[in-house]
C-alpha cells in the first residue's frame, strides 16, 4: 500500500469536500454533447482510438482552409482537449482519402497512428503515415513516413500495432494494366522501415485484382489478414478470403483461406474482421442471394481452420426480411459472438435492430430469426454498431424518430446474453438534438466507457460532435458527489485533493462501495501516467493517501495542472490537481 493511510473515516474530512460533481468536458446531457470541431465549413469522416488512460485520439478531415486537410485532436478520460480546440494540422497535403477511406490507432505507448493516402505526388493515390506523439510532437517528421510512392491507385490503407511492437500497414495496390495486388510493410516503433521500400506483396493471383482489406493482430507479432478476393469486375469472383503473415511477411498457414465462396459478395463491400484474442479471428459479412441480403459469421482458430461449417453461419433464417451491415461483439471468456444487425423488409423501406447470440460452437441461442431488440418500423435506422462489456454488448445507432430527413438522434443499449436490456426500454439517447448525422465511429476503453463520434449538422455544415456513455448507461463522468457532506458510500469516488493547489504533500481521500481491485495514479495533460499512488485490492471504507509531486522515479515533477484518477471495475473518478514548486 503506497503512502496509504487506512481507517479515516470520510466525516473527519467533510467540512473540505465539495458540494458539487466533478467537472468533465464530456456533457451529461445527451442535447448538448461535445463538439470537437466545428470551424466554418465541412469537418467529415472522423475516427477514434482509445488510449489506455481511457482518453482517445479523434481524427477527421477539415474543409475550413478550402482544401480536406487532416486534423486530429487529443481528448483525456473526462473529455477535456489536451491541445488547441479544433485541432492539430497533421497534413495539408492534397488528397482524396476522404472519398475513400483511412485509419487511426493509438499504439502501446499511447502515439497516434494516423494512416491515409493522397496525392502529393502525383494524380494516384499514395499511401502515408504519421506518429504523433500524446504532446502533440510528429515523431515521424512533420511529412510523416512515406509507405507507398508508385503510379498505382492504392486507396483504403489499415494498420495495427502487433504483438512484438511493429506496426504493420496492408492496402491494396490496383494499377491501370495488369494484376493487382495487396501490399504489407512494417515499421519498427521508431519508423524503421523492415521491408522493402514501397511494401511487398503478400497475396498475388494471376487475373485478379484483391480489395477491401482489414487486419487484426495474432500471436508472435503475426497479422491476420481479410479482404476480397477478385474486384477486377462487376462479376468477378468476390469471395470473402483471410490468411495469416508472419513478422517476415510469409504466410503462417501455408496459403489462403476461401471463408465464404457460396456466392459472391456487394461491390464495394469490406468484409469486417475481429480478434479473438487467441490467434484466431472472427470474420463477418454480408450478401445478397435471390435478391434477399443475409449477415454471417465465421470464426477461425489459430492455425486458419473454420471453426463453424464452411461458408459461415446466416444470422437468421427468416425469409422475405433483409439482414445486412453485421456488427459483431465477442467475449473472450466465453467464446461466444454477439451479431447485430439492421433488419429491413422487403423492399427495404422499414428498418429494425435485431440481434443473434452465437455460441462457442455455433448454435443460435437467440432463435432461428433472431431476437428483435427494435421492432422494424419506418423509423429509420442506420449505421449500427456494436461493442463488448463484462459478458454483456452495447449497440448504438443512428435513427430518424420524426421520420424529418436529417432530423437524427443517435441511441442505444446494453444487452446481457439472454436478450435483458440492464439500461432499460425504450433505447438510451446518446445525443438527442435532431440535426443531421453520420459517420459514427466507436472506442471502447478497458474501463468500461465507450466514445461515439459522428458528423453532426446542428450549425449548418457538418462537424465532428462526440459523446462517452459509460457502462451503466449514464453520460458524462460516473457520479462523484459529496450531499451535505456525507458521502454516498455505494459509488466509487475520488473525493478530495487537500490542499490543492498544494507545494509539498496533498491527501487525496477516496472511497471504495464494495472490497475491489483498485488503482490510482497521477496524471500529465498528455494523459502520461507520472505516478502510482494505489495498486491493489482493497475492502470497502475510506482512505487516503498522499502525493509529494514526485514522479515514479523518485523525481520532482515541473508546476502545472495535473489529475488524479481512481479506476476500480470499470469506473472512473477523477479530480484536479494543481502543483506548485
């Protein structure tokens, strides 16, 4: 127990607690939600990634400066802007990565990877690569890393950081004449390049053009692999394909898996993969047969074996509805896969959200149709997406309660594996100002808080709006309020920093509801972790431990604002600190 001073009772303090709740910049009114930017003119096709303090990276494309340049910005836990409001320039090079698509990550060490092509060298499509770091510094240099320069068209890149630390790129490579091909390079942390210059090709098959590729990492610094198998051709053989590379770029199962060959896919459809945090990956997809759109699910182990049959498994059985745009949730303890998707009639003028269980070795628990969680109705829906808590899923979307064109709110709810929806009916609203919106992208943070960006019209041209909702349904920070000063013991809270600010010895006091693992530590603006206060398991009661400015290291820390955060099963609570030397 570092510095801990246990059995002090919260009423021997509470003539210093404060009366209200803790500030945050993510609002807990789903009217107002945050705006990250909103300059004159169009901000489009944002993207988030969480970091492991529970802050997140948001990228998007900007119109202000009259050309779509790259922006990213750098939120903390409580929502606040670690840099200036609107953003951080990372690029200002012509591009078209907007009519495409593009990547972010934030890697072990909290960077930000942001991954797009453009055309600065030329008319086609190249493939670049920034790290920046959580300060906002391009540890790449201000052009970033050159991935790909040829006169091929080589849109949509992704990347992941991999098990041993590299980052790893895919993208297609699609040339005017002759065959295409999809592309690796990998990157050592600090931007060495491990392959050849320009990347080398890891799935090559005469007459075929291979697209819409996704990646997720394996074990010993491995990736898998998905995409689509010929996009040479309206008719081509779109078949949905996965197949494992080694850190040297080979293959790990001796050649390519044919996941779904019954049919063929969508033009322009990306297949979607997922870890399962065990080698193998979860792939899933749509497709049309005899004019009916139906989901489905495959998972493979670790050696590239199908674990459910051949071609997957339909999300539901039930004829004359469309299944289509899958979102999946899987839990790891288990094995087993939440998949949503949006149920529409025939033609495709009602829309519902309806979901199946699947269960480690494929059995429906939800029914041969599923469970329908939003009945279809001609409220329209869109853009569904999914992600996985405790053993339970959230599932939020886009919907138009008016039946108003661009008058949209986004909603969602919690699901625990028997179909009980813990937040109640109807749906929770996320942001409920009726104004245009699309886009929304997600992040899941391992303390149980999910952020939800997305294109928002609510002043004329879109900008990038953001909302965090926490595991219980709740917005904002998780309650950390002192009434009439007595604590409400059944919360987790970080109540006190005593004084602050303070020059030698501040006493932070915190409360535990329930014996609970645990840690609380010390936070820079950038969202480094400088020191651990607490880290273990502790019973239910009140105590308080100190802080002399010192870092990890034994160091002083420079003046400055800085934030305590207690964390314990999924909650977080937060206080200012203000140092002084």
């Amino acid at each position: 127990m570092k510095n801990l001073i246990p059995g002090l009772i919260l009423l021997a303090f509470a003539a210093f607690v404060s009366l209200a709740p803790c500030q945050a910049q993510w609002s807990q009114d789903a009217g107002v939600n945050l705006a990250i930017a909103d300059r004159p003119s169009d901000q489009v096709t944002p993207k988030v990634a969480g970091t492991s303090t529970g802050g997140c990276y948001v990228a998007w494309f900007d119109l202000a400066s009259g050309s779509y340049d790259v922006y990213l910005q750098h939120l903390d836990a409580e929502g606040f802007e670690l840099w200036a409001h609107n953003g951080l320039l990372i690029s200002d090079h012509p591009q078209m990565t907007w009519l495409v698509d593009w990547d972010l990550i934030a890697d072990s060490n909290d960077n930000a990877i942001v991954l797009f092509s453009d055309i600065r060298d030329g008319a086609d499509l190249d493939v670049y690569a920034y790290k920046i770091a959580p300060n906002g510094g391009f540890l790449w240099g201000t052009d970033g890393k050159t991935i790909s320069e040829n006169n091929d068209f080589e849109p949509a890149p992704r990347v992941v950081e991999s098990s041993n630390g590299d980052l790893v790129f895919v993208w297609s490579r699609q040339p005017d004449e002759g065959d295409g091909a999809l592309m690796m390079q990998r990157l050592s942390p600090d931007g060495t390049e491990l392959f050849a210059h320009g990347g080398i090709p890891i799935v090559t098959v005469p007459g075929e053009d291979p697209g819409f590729c996704e990646m997720v990492p394996s074990e010993n610094g491995n990736v898998i692999v998905s995409w689509v198998k010929d996009i040479s051709t309206f008719y081509s053989d779109r078949y949905v394909m996965a197949e494992e590379f080694t850190a040297a770029g080979t293959s790990a199962w001796g050649g390519s898996v044919s996941v779904f060959d019954a049919t063929i896919v969508p033009i322009a459809h990306t297949p979607r993969i997922l870890s399962d945090g065990d080698g193998g990956a979860i792939v899933y997809w749509h497709r049309s047969l005899s004019d009916y759109f139906n989901s489905f699910v495959q998972h493979l182990d670790t050696n590239g074996s199908e674990i459910f049959p051949h071609n997957g498994l339909s999300v539901s059985t039930t004829a004359g509805y469309h299944h289509i745009d899958p979102t999946v949730s899987y839990n790891t303890s288990t094995g087993e896969i939440y998949v949503f998707w949006d149920e529409r009639n025939s033609n495709q003028s009602q829309w519902g959200v309806y979901g199946q269980l699947f269960s480690a070795d494929g059995a429906r628990l939800w029914g041969a149709g599923g469970f329908a969680f939003e009945p279809v109705n001609t409220t329209y829906k869109l853009a569904i997406r999914s992600v996985p808590v405790a053993d339970d899923a959230m599932v939020f979307w886009i919907d138009e309660p008016t039946g108003t064109y661009g008058q949209n709110r986004v909603v969602g709810f919690r699901t625990d594996r028997s179909g009980v929806r813990p937040w109640g009916d109807p749906p929770i609203e996320v942001s409920s100002h009726l104004s245009s919106k699309s886009g929304l992208p997600l992040s899941m943070d391992h303390f149980g808080v999910v952020k939800l960006i997305w294109e928002d019209g609510r002043n004329g041209a879109p900008d990038i709006y953001g909302q965090n909702v926490n595991f219980n349904g709740t917005l904002g920070l998780c309650a950390c309020t002192v009434d009439n000063g007595v604590a409400d013991m059944t919360r987790l809270a970080l109540n006190t920093v005593l004084p602050n600010p303070f020059s030698e010895r501040a006493v932070l006091n915190f409360q535990l509801p329930r014996t609970a693992d645990i840690h609380l530590a010390v936070y820079d603006l950038g969202g480094r972790r400088i020191a651990t206060l607490v880290d273990g398991r502790y019973p239910a009661g009140s105590y308080n431990t100190a802080w002399l400015g010192l870092n990890d290291s034994g160091e002083r820390v420079p003046s400055g604002l800085y934030f305590g955060r207690l964390i314990s099963e999924g909650m977080i609570s937060t206080k200012k600190i203000v140092y002084l030397k």
